[in-house]
C-alpha cells in the first residue's frame, strides 16, 4: 500500500510556485470538465502527489502504484503514467525493472548539491528581485508572505513555517522576472520542502530575523545587499540541514 493518510487530502503545492504563488489549497481531482485535457490532468495529480512525497505521505522507498493512484484521484492511468515520468525527471522518483516506480531515496550528496545549486541561483534571483522592485515592480505578496512566515513562528505551528519559508524564497525566485529561471527552480523548491520537512534544525526566530532582513533588502531596491544576505542566509542553513541528517540518510 502507499500509505495514504485519508485525513490529509488537501495538499498545498509543493513547489511553492503554482500558478499564483499563493499556497492555494490543490483540492482532490474533481470530476473533469467536458475537453478539459490530458496535460492539466497530469499536472493536479503531479502536485498532488508530489505533495505526499514531501511531506512523507508516500514514504522514500515506497512502491507506487499508478492503479492506486488512478483510484485515489479519480483519473485514468494516462496522468498518473505522465505524472509520475515527471516526478522522476524532477528527481523525486525512480523506476526499476518489475518493482515500479519507487519514491526516490535522499542522499546527504543531494542535500549538499541542493545547497550549491540555491546559492548560485537564489542569490542571483535575489539581486534581480531588489533592481526590478527598485525600478517599480510591486512587493506586496513578498511582504505578505513574510508576515504570513512571522505569525506561524509566534503561534508554533512547524508545517505552516516550513511552508511559507520555501514559499519566501519562490517569491523572490518570481520577482526576479526571469522566465527560464523560474521554471528551472520549480523542483527545486519541491526538494527544499522535502529536505526541510525531515530536517528542520535551525531556529525559527533566527530565521525568521534573517528573512526580514533579505526582504527588507529586496524591498528598499538594494541589489547587493539582497545578495550578500541571499548567500549567507542559504550557506549557514547548510550544516544544521546536514548534521540533522546524517544519522538517517546515506552519503
């Protein structure tokens, strides 16, 4: 069985980057519209069910099965066959010979190379984000997002900080303006989730202090500045992911 939780059928998209940014609630497949087409099929059931990879609703190893699935969500198997091929190009899944799709194993490599791939493209996005609101470009879901982040740090409540961490650092991947950027670091930001959602050793308040002190940055149109903390902010996250991982996950 892949370990479905009944009570948790309503996934926020697990990129973070959906189609308005905003952490809509992805309800269950609904009944499909006459000539609704394969592609947006493929995608619901994408993100929901990479919503249950990240947050260990379908366990790392686990088996799964596209008539399951088909079941769950009320599709045929065409969009969960298109989801899941999606699902391991983005590298959250792999197939084998007579076993299936499986939800692919982390790595402590992989949390490392997570971590290079963010300072070099996150702090570029961050620069590009503080010259475009600089010149105009409107701020507020960022800022809404981090009072969103401040409020969920004061009542307690982890799976809401995590979530709206990552959805802090999409923003500002989307306020970059960049195009090709932003579809590039779509999975990437379903990894952060993931990774984060195992491992969350850092302080909130000290995130917390240095989100506001990024955005603040990106807001104000200072360039250099949203740079230089965009780097530190990912670089000191890196040791505490790795050290909270290191007695269960492999090298």
């Amino acid at each position: 069985m892949l370990g479905w939780n009944a009570d948790r059928r309503r996934p926020w998209d697990a990129a973070g980057l959906g189609t308005n940014g905003s952490g809509t609630v992805a309800e269950p497949m609904p009944e499909p519209a006459k000539g609704r087409d394969d592609e947006a099929r493929a995608e619901h059931v994408y993100q929901l069910v990479l919503e249950g990879i990240v947050t260990g609703t379908f366990e790392q190893g686990g088996r799964l099965r596209e008539r399951e699935l088909s079941e769950m969500y009320d599709v045929s198997r065409i969009p969960v066959r298109e989801a899941i091929q999606r699902l391991e190009q983005d590298g959250f899944v792999e197939t084998f010979p007579r076993r299936g799709a499986v939800v692919r194993r982390i790595t402590l490599t992989d949390v490392n190379e997570l971590f290079d791939v963010r300072l070099c493209l996150e702090a570029f996005a961050a620069r590009m984000a503080a010259t475009r609101v600089g010149e105009g470009h409107p701020g507020g879901r960022l800022q809404e997002l981090l009072d969103d982040s401040r409020t969920a740090i004061d009542e307690n409540r982890t799976d809401d900080v995590v979530r709206l961490s990552t959805e802090i650092h999409a923003e500002i991947v989307r306020l970059s303006g960049n195009r090709l950027l932003i579809e590039s670091v779509k999975p990437l930001f379903g990894r952060m989730r993931w990774i984060f959602g195992l491992a969350h050793n850092r302080s909130n308040e000290l995130q917390r202090d240095e989100h506001t002190a990024l955005c603040d940055a990106i807001l104000k149109g200072r360039p250099d500045l949203a740079y230089s903390l965009a780097y530190s902010h990912i670089e000191l996250g890196r040791e505490p992911v790795l050290a909270g991982l290191a007695e269960t996950l492999e090298p």
